[in-house]
C-alpha cells in the first residue's frame, strides 16, 4: 500500500527500548525508517524477521533506520526478558520498542501482526505492507526513499528470497485458519464446550471437525490457554489442513514439560520433524517425536512440506499451557508441482 507523500506524518510515543538507546521520529528526520509490528510468538511475523533484519543490515549506513515494535498478543509476551530472549533466538540487532500496552499499534492505528510502514526523511508515511509478502516491493520501496534522499546514492540489487516458497510461482494454499485454546477465543468440539476457569475433566472419542480442537484428560481452561492440569494421561487432538503447524506453548506452573507428536496415528519421520523436534527410542519401531517446553514461545510441532490434510495427536505432560495453533499453507514451487502431478511413473 503506497501513501500520497506529505499527507500523514507518523506519531511520537514509546518508551523502553532494546538494542538502542530511545529514539524519536523526529529525531530520526533526513532517514528513511522502516516500522515493523511484530511478536516474538507470531508465525507470519517470524517468518518476515529474516527480511527486516537483512535490509538493517543492508541499508543501515544508507540512511535507513530500522524500528521494531513489539506489541504483544499474550500476556507473557508483555515482559521484557520474554522479548529480550526472542530477540536473541531471531539474531535481531536493529533497535526494538516495547508497545505492552498497545500505544504505538492505536497511534498508528494498526490492526494486524505483521505489518511494515515506510517513512520517508520528513517523517511521512509512504507504504504500508500488510501480513507477509511483498518483500520485493517493499525493497524497491526502500530504495525510491533512499534515492530522494541522495539521488546518486550506489544501492544493491533488491536481495533474492530466503525461502523457497517465497520465490515466483510459490503456492499458497486456503489452510486451516489460527485456532486458539483459551475459552476466551477457543473453539472446543468436546460435548458441553470448555468448563471455564476451573480443572474439570474432558475426554472425546468420535470423529473430529475441522476448525475446532478436542481434548482428553484434567485441563484448566483460562481465557488465554488450556493446560494439562493434575496427573495422568492429556491429550489434544485436530484435524487440520496445511503444510505445518505450529503451537504457542508455555509451562506457567512448571520450569518444563513434554509433548509427544503422532500424525495420521504414527510419530513424525525424519522428514517431517522440525527444528524444535526431538526423537528418542521405545518398544516400537519408529521412534516417539516430541518436543521440551521450557520457555514460553511459538514452537514448531510439523513440517510436511506439503499441503494436505491430516489428524495430529499431542499427548502433554503436567504443566503445558497450549495458547494457540498456527497454520502454513505456502510451498515451494517445486513441491507444488509435484503435489499436482504426482510421483513421476517408474
């Protein structure tokens, strides 16, 4: 989304400041800056850090300055040494500000994670790039503000994509959308829906909808999580359709806990693993998938890298707060044409 130049200058206001010391807009005036909305436990947010992050480096001794705002969806993604840790696991070392209370997103009156405003050397909103994408544009983008500033300024080419599925002929498919767990926004298909902040028992054995999870076992239902509460066996269960999921997770009244990961009734392969996958033997043949839980974060449960659809089981320990379930549609251009075409004959 381009803007008129002169037409909307961008507020001042912010307060505590990572790997910068506090900046203003106006003092920024002269610079080209890039504001990005994000959060540290946002799938699509995660996936467009790589690009902000490389433009800092591109274009810092340019004349851009780089600002992430960090507004939080949960509540201990509010604390400092929460984002501060974030900040470390993404190698971010552009100035940060932290938006808990949602100051700087109602200043700008922004309503989506991700989202990159430019701002040109008066201070005037220029673009907007809603959720992921235009990584490209928003570069050229970059450039053109640049280039106002000093016309002969020597600029690289805009940089390639860092993921396959960002490439020219990527296909992204209509997924599952974001399911939370909390009873606040949650969709719950067990019979007579959550029992609201309380433990209670839950257990389901039917078929699943998509849409909706299903729980087994003691769980407490907050507005914001369901955790696995007490002992005994807990498990979730979903029926989704996408290329991965991913689960924002914490351990609110542990220091750690485990979730085993089945897919279609089996543990995840090699193939299918991610980042945050761990594989230990047992009395089957294939061994148990799982991932630790000790920090609360988004976590990487499956990787398909392929679209499609599929039932996976997480059996929890005590102790894990599930928030909310992420889904990714995008595949790279490769895979999508095999997924049309099938395996090649023999």
């Amino acid at each position: 989304m381009r803007v008129e130049k002169g037409k909307v200058r961008a507020p001042e206001i912010g307060r505590v400041w990572l790997n910068s010391t506090p900046l203003s807009f106006r003092q920024l005036r002269g610079r080209v800056v890039l504001v990005d909305f994000w959060d540290y436990t946002c799938v699509n947010c995660i996936r467009t850090l790589p690009y902000v992050q490389a433009w800092h480096e591109r274009y810092r001794d340019k004349g851009l300055t780089v600002i992430g705002v960090h507004t939080p969806e949960f509540t201990f993604a509010q604390y400092e040494s929460n984002v501060e840790r974030g900040i470390r696991e993404f190698g971010l070392t552009y100035p940060i500000v932290i938006d808990s209370n949602r100051e700087i997103w109602k200043a700008f009156a922004n309503r989506y994670w991700p989202t990159k405003y430019l701002l040109d050397k008066d201070g005037y909103l220029r673009y907007g790039q809603f959720g992921e994408g235009g990584y490209g544009e928003c570069e050229q983008v970059i450039q053109e503000l640049l280039r106002e500033i000093d016309p002969a300024i020597d600029l690289p080419p805009v940089m390639d994509p860092v993921r396959e599925e960002d490439h020219m002929g990527a296909v992204c498919y209509r997924a599952t959308g974001e399911l939370y767990l909390g009873h606040q926004r949650g969709r719950i298909g067990n019979e007579g829906g959550f029992k609201e902040d309380q433990i209670a028992d839950y257990s389901f054995n039917g078929p699943l909808d998509e849409n909706f999870f299903y729980a087994n076992g003691h769980w407490a239902s907050t507005a914001e999580y369901f955790e696995a509460a007490e002992e005994g066996p807990h498990s979730l269960r979903l029926k989704y359709e996408a290329a991965a999921v991913n689960l924002v997770m914490a351990c609110p009244h542990a220091p750690q806990a485990e979730v085993v990961i089945l897919q279609d009734g089996k543990p995840l392969t090699e193939k299918q693993a991610t980042r945050d996958t761990l594989f230990r033997s047992n009395s089957e043949e294939q061994p148990e998938s799982y991932v630790v839980v000790d920090s609360p974060r988004m976590y990487f449960l499956v990787d398909n890298h392929e679209f499609g659809l599929h039932e996976i089981e997480l059996r929890c320990s005590s102790g894990v707060a599930a928030f909310a379930f992420t889904f990714t549609s995008c595949v790279d251009p490769v895979a999508s044409a095999l997924q049309a075409t099938g395996p090649a004959e023999s």
